[in-house]
C-alpha cells in the first residue's frame, strides 16, 4: 500500500481537530467545564487522548478555540444565507443577531467561555478566533467604516458587553433590549437581521441612520492583530 499524501495527511487532521472542537462544544455545553475531562472529549470526538494535547496546550486553549469556531460557522451561515446580502447595515444586523443568538442558544458554554476569558489563561488567539474576527472586520467595512480595525476592536467590545448582561446569573438582560440598544449604536433599522419582534422593546425608536464612522483613521485592517 502506498503512503498517504501530504494533502491527504493534512485533510486528515483537520478533521481530527474539527471533531475535537465540535466535541468540546457539545460535552461543556452538556456538562459543564469541570465535569468535562480531556479524555471526555477525546472519547465523543474518537480520537486517542494524546491527540487532544497534540492539537491543544490545554482545556482553556480548546475551549476557547472551539466556542470560536462555533461562532465563526455560526456568523459565516447567517452571512451566506438566502437572500444573500452586500449591504453592510444587514450583515451588520446578521452578526449581531448571531453571536447575540449563540449565547442565548447555548448559555452554560458561553458563561464558561466568558469566565475563561477573565480567567488567568485570558484571551486565546488561535485560527478559529482569526476567522471569526476577518468576517467581523469585513463586516464593519462593508458597514462604512473608515478605520476597520479600530471599529472591529469596538464592536468586539460592545458584543462582549451585551453578551456578559444577557448571561448574569440571577439578573440577565432581555435579548431584544440587548439587540435595540446596539441597533441604536450603529443606527440599524429593527427590521434587519433577525428581529426578534416586530417592535423594538419599550417603545425605543430603532431606525436607520447614517453609519458610525471613525473620525480619524488610526491604521489600516492590519493594524490590530490577533484580535
């Protein structure tokens, strides 16, 4: 028999990582962070224990690289979706309505996620976390953005925000309210994305208006990395 390809090699292991991540996923969101082991993992996803640490440094890594890609499938799908849409202020609506929607969707995780992110360990940057934030960075240029990076960073801010109120434990914040209130920033109409209602909550006025724009440029895409 002949040895296998480089290429075939490659499609090999990325499908090993893949279901790793997926597994990752599914068994945090099942169990939760402590109650989920390597080997846990390894087992879902069919894979021999040292493959885990082959791929990943540890948990947190393979934690945070598996809700970013959930994430990054998540916004890619909406973004691809029928009808299919160039307008900046849609794909706008879209990827907030997405990552707003995963963690209403999958809150154990992203509570773990976020705590993870606090944690000592802090931010992962990883190649699940890179395509998550092109798509976010193409995202706000296709809106008007003058300085993509710069907004990029902002949106990821206020995303994170929004994220942390809808999840607290015993005080969250109603989705919509969390939606109408980034609406407003960037001057979405309610009807866009997703709307979760045919009115915004609380008779806030949520309409179009002209996109945010930074007033000086302070870099080009490039200028923030890893982020």
């Amino acid at each position: 028999m002949s040895p296998r390809s480089a290429a075939v090699n490659e499609e090999l292991r990325r499908r090993s990582r893949e279901r790793l991540l997926q597994a990752t996923v599914d068994l945090v969101g099942e169990r939760g962070y402590q109650a989920t082991t390597l080997a846990d993992i390894a087992d879902r996803a069919g894979a021999a224990r040292g493959l885990v640490s082959y791929y990943f440094p540890g948990k947190h890594q393979l934690l945070q690289s598996a809700v970013h890609r959930l994430m990054h499938l998540q916004l890619e799908a909406a973004l691809e979706r029928e009808p299919r849409a160039d307008d900046g202020r849609e794909r706008l609506a879209r990827a907030i309505d997405t990552l707003l929607g995963v963690a209403a969707e999958r809150p154990v995780l992203m509570r773990t996620h976020m705590a993870g992110i606090l944690a000592e360990g802090g931010f992962v940057q990883c190649p699940e976390q890179q395509r998550l934030a092109g798509m976010l960075r193409d995202t706000v240029e296709r809106y008007g953005s003058a300085d993509p990076a710069a907004d990029y960073t902002m949106l990821r801010a206020l995303l994170m925000g929004a994220v942390f109120a809808l999840l607290i434990p015993g005080a969250p914040m109603p989705l919509a309210r969390l939606r109408a209130e980034l609406f407003q920033r960037y001057g979405l109409a309610w009807e866009l994305g997703s709307p979760p209602g045919e009115e915004p909550p609380g008779g806030l006025t949520v309409r179009a208006v002209e996109p945010v724009r930074t007033a000086e440029p302070t870099g080009g895409a490039g200028a923030v990395t890893g982020t």
